[in-house]
C-alpha cells in the first residue's frame, strides 16, 4: 500500500463516521442542554478538505496535518488529522461561542463513541482542541473550532 492511502483512508472513515453519527450527538446535547430541537442545525456539509473561504454555515471539514509511521514491519501508521467546524453567528458574539462549544461537545461524543470508528480504523484518538482558529474569512461572526484526533491504520484492514 502507498503512503497515501493510509492518508485517504483516515481521512475518508473518519469524515464518513461524523457525517453519519454527528446528527444524532447534536440532538442528544439538545436535550441535554433542554434546547429546541434543531438548535443546534445539522452541518451542510462534511467535507474532507481544507475549504478555509467556504462559508457554508455550519461546515465539517476533515483533513490531515501530519502521519507517522507507528510500525513500519507491521505496517502501522497514525495520521494526524484535525475536524474543524466552521459556523457564521450573527452579531451576539456570545452566543456564537456556546453554540460552537456545544457542536464540539456533540463531536467529542461522536468520536468517544467507538474508537474504531465502527470498526474502520484501528483505533481513533483524540488529542487537541482549539477554539482560537483564524483562517480565511477572518469576519468577527465566523467561527471555527478545531478538534485533533490521532487515526491508526493498518495496511491489512483496520
């Protein structure tokens, strides 16, 4: 197997498990949190790319930051990936804020779930968080959080 496709096959079962799993986390934080249904909106997209001038709104890309070989004999490799979320608020800036820090607990949800990512991946783990990301459309309203999460492939499969 090429390097790259470790890389296509992290990013891909990583962003495929969001894109199925990130809806029913938002609800479960709904009403965890007694908020109206569909508060906390669907994103439009989960994309798996850095889409930096992308103003969907809210928008899930997916893509890698770095890899490592973990174990070249049994061919392991751990690819750095980051989930950023991206959400236009309106001028309540605080607002903004608990929105997004509520779409990140829905996400942190979603990846403590299953670190196989339902059994894609050898394992996915979570590292850094930030929510002090400016990339593209530096507006004070758009936001964008960002989540680290570790994915172990195996050329054999998971």
């Amino acid at each position: 197997m090429a390097n790259e496709q470790f890389i296509d096959r992290a990013i891909t079962n990583l962003a495929s498990y969001i894109s199925s799993n990130l809806a029913t986390k938002l609800r479960a934080v709904e009403t965890a949190q007694s908020l109206t249904t569909n508060s906390l909106t669907d994103p439009v997209a989960v994309v798996k790319a850095r889409i930096p001038f992308d103003n969907r709104s809210p928008l899930v890309e997916v893509f890698d930051q770095s890899w490592s070989m973990l174990d070249h004999i049994n061919k392991l490799q751990a690819v750095n990936c980051t989930v950023a979320i991206s959400h236009i608020c309106d001028a309540n800036l605080e607002n903004g804020e608990i929105f997004m820090r509520r779409y990140m607990t829905a996400l942190i949800n979603v990846l403590q779930t299953d670190s196989t990512l339902g059994g894609t991946v050898t394992t996915a783990i979570l590292t850094d968080g930030s929510s002090a990301v400016s990339r593209g459309d530096t507006s004070t309203t758009r936001m964008i959080y960002t989540q680290g999460v570790s994915v172990h492939v195996h050329e054999g499969g998971n």
